[in-house]
C-alpha cells in the first residue's frame, strides 16, 4: 500500500486573496522541504494539502516526519488510495487501520464525496463502511459525537482515500507570511526559543551572532553553529552573521564605568542588529529578551537598548516563564545544546553590581567617550556569514 501524506492548513489569518498566497507558499515549502525524500506531488484542495509520492522509491515516513515541522499545517495524517467502490474501501480499512481498530473501544466512519458521480452519498458510504467493520471488529461501538477513532473515507475523482487518524503538527503561519526579521542569537536557552516562536508567525529569520574571540572559543562560535541547525527543521535554511565584538567591548571596558558596561554592550548589539537589518531589508529586530529575568532585562534597561533602533524589536518571550521557555526549548530540540557550558561574550566582562534602573541621557552621555561609528563600521566590516542548512 503506498501511503500519502494529507496536511490540514492551520489558522488562515488572512482570508481572501491572500488565502491562495497562504497556500502557494505553504505548497513551496513543503515541496523544498521534501524533495530529498523524493518526487512528490504537492497540491491543495479544500484546505488540506496533498503530498503523493511518485514512485517506490519515496521515503513516505520521512517526508511525514518533515511536514510535522513545518509551520502552516496544524494536522497532519497519513492515508492509503484504493479503488472506489465499497467494498474496497472497507477492506483496505480493515487492513490499514486494523492495529488502531483492535486498540479503540468507539469509533465511527466519516466521508467525504467530492466525486458527485459516485454512486453512494456520503452518509450511506459512512454507514455501509460503518457496519462492516462493525461486523469485522465486533468489540467496538459506534459513537457519532466522541468516537475514539475516526475513520475518514474521502473519494475523489482518481481514487478513494482511507485516513489514519491525524496528528497535531506545528501550527502558525508559513514561513514567508509573516515578513523578515533579524534575529539575535547567542548560546542561550532564550534565544532559540525567541527565534521558533517568531518563525511560527510566518517570519523569515536571518541571524545575527557576536563573538569575542580570544574570550570565547571556537566551541562556543561551534555551540552557536549548532544551535542554528537544530533550528532550520522549524526556520528553513538560516544565514548565520557572525560579528567580532572583541574590539567594541574592549573599548567599552576601558572608557566606560563597570556598571554600564552590560548595556552600552547591549546597545551596540542593538545598533549592529539594526545596520544588517537595514541592508538585508529586514524589518524588525527579535531577542531572547524576557522581563525581569536578568539586570539587564528590567523595564529602563529595555528601554535603554531600545533606543538605539527604530526598528520594532520583536520579544516573544516577554512575559514567560523560565519553566515555559525550557519546555519550548525541550520540545524544539535546542535544549541540549543550549546548556553546553561555553563563554558567550555577555558572560565574559559582566559587572558586579548591573545598572537596573539606567537612563537613557545619562548612557549616551557615557557613550560619547567611545568612536560608536568606527566600532559599529570596523565589526560590519570584519563580519563572516555561515550558510546553515538541515
Ligand atoms: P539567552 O539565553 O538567549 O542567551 P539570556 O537570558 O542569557 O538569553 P542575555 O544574555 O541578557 O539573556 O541576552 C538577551 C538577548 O540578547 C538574547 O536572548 C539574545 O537575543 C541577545 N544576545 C545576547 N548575547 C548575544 C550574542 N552573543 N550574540 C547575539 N545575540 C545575543
Ligand atoms: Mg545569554
């Protein structure tokens, strides 16, 4: 029996015309996310989309298993072709569904007839459908409102389709949907998560790095590295810039007084963000950024880094919990990673005692000791992209 994959389009935010951008672009991604598995046949209709492998050959499994990433499709389900007639139907039921049908205590059938020259409605399909397998798996009962197992039956003009029961997948909108944005990642547990969530909007991440050799190694640039990977399953491939910040914080450390230095370090982060942001079109900053979490994350302190951009900087994790953040962390598959025990570069000069409670006047005042053009050109300029793909 050679399997198709069936995906459920989720929330279609943008009705009308969009509704068919919406779909082309979840129908590409799909279809670049799954062509190392195979040739497959990738289109829509009636807010479900069909991948149909072309040939033996196809790992139906693994393309399955990709789908359940991808961000647009909110469930997804596997099912078998068969010719269309009735007694097909139910024997090709009774076989693919044969393990789920022992297990299930109620069940029901449920059709869909978008061939109208089908012989049999709907309804006398589920019924007929309904009462064989009844008669072949006499334990289980027929349960209309809250059935253990739903056997969908959909017959359409080529063939007819028996349904395996579906899955959750990712949710969200189709990467693209939602615009670009640069996302600022460090070696964090936030970050990655920061970068999901905005990628589950539909946003398309480029991704920006600082680093501070000789103070953090080439494990933790690896660690990074790493981390972007984990991600592209969710994100499609990621552009990773990697921005030597050796020189900036050095300058910081030496003209500017220990407890700003976090911030101004923050601020530049921000104004990097933004100069790659305006060249590569991107229109918002994302961060790991959530309240309260460390000195640097009060309400002044955002303001404060805030300042330097008039991008909209975009934190998903604002308002969440450490406990939720690593819950995401766990279930997007970063979490591992995120713990390895390298030096990122705001852990390499942090203060003792962090401004909580800075002021914007007072930071561009201290800031003014530093060349804050020629930092910002010579990082731009010593810069290294890293092209990360799944
Ligand atoms: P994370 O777990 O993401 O590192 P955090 O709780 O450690 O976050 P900070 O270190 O204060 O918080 O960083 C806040 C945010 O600033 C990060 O979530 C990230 O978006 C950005 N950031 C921090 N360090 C870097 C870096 N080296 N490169 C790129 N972005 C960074
Ligand atoms: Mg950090």
């Amino acid at each position: 029996m050679q399997e198709i994959i069936l995906c459920k389009l989720g929330e279609v935010v943008l009705k009308g015309l969009n509704r068919r951008s919406f779909e082309q672009k979840l129908i590409s991604n799909i279809r670049r996310r799954t062509n190392r598995f195979g040739n497959f046949k990738i289109y829509s209709r009636q807010s479900t989309i069909y991948v149909e492998p072309q040939g033996e050959d196809c790992n139906v499994s693994a393309a399955y298993d990709a789908c359940r990433q991808i961000f647009g499709i909110i469930a997804i389900a596997r099912a078998v072709p068969c010719e269309k007639d009735k007694v097909a139907i139910f024997k090709t039921a009774k076989t693919y569904l044969g393990d789920a049908l022992r297990e299930a205590k109620s069940f029901k059938v449920e059709s869909k007839r978008a061939d109208k020259s089908f012989p049999m409605s709907s309804i006398q399909v589920s019924q007929w459908v309904g009462g064989a397998l009844h008669d072949a798996f006499p334990h289980l009962t027929v349960d209309v409102h809250h059935p253990e197992l739903t056997v969908y039956v959909e017959i359409r003009e080529d063939a007819a389709y028996v349904h395996a029961p579906s899955q959750s997948a990712a949710g969200g909108l189709p990467i693209g949907m939602g615009g670009t944005a640069v996302s600022l990642l460090s070696g964090g547990i936030d970050s990655p998560v920061s970068s999901y969530m905005m990628a589950k909007r539909g946003v398309q991440l480029e991704m920006i790095h600082f680093a501070s050799p000789p103070y953090t190694s080439e494990l933790a640039r690896e660690k990074v590295l790493q981390l972007a990977k984990e991600l592209t399953p969710w994100t499609g491939r990621l552009n990773v810039y990697i921005i030597p910040f050796t020189e900036i914080q050095e300058a910081i450390r030496q003209h500017c007084p220990e407890d700003h230095f976090t911030l101004i370090m923050r601020r530049f982060m921000m104004r990097l963000a933004h100069q790659l942001a305006k060249e590569l079109h991107c229109k918002a900053l994302v961060t790991g950024e959530c309240l309260g979490q460390v000195a640097s994350q009060t309400m002044q302190a955002l303001a404060v880094s805030g300042d330097v951009t008039d991008l909209p900087i975009l934190r998903p994790l604002i308002g969440m919990d450490k406990e939720e953040i690593v819950r995401l962390a766990r279930h997007i598959g970063t979490f591992d990673t995120s713990i390895l025990p390298y030096e990122d570069c705001c852990t390499v000069f942090t203060p003792r005692h962090p401004k909580t409670k800075p002021d914007v006047a007072e930071v561009r005042e201290l800031e003014s000791a530093l060349d804050i053009d020629g930092l910002c050109a010579r990082a731009m300029a010593g810069r290294e992209m890293v092209r990360v793909r799944f």
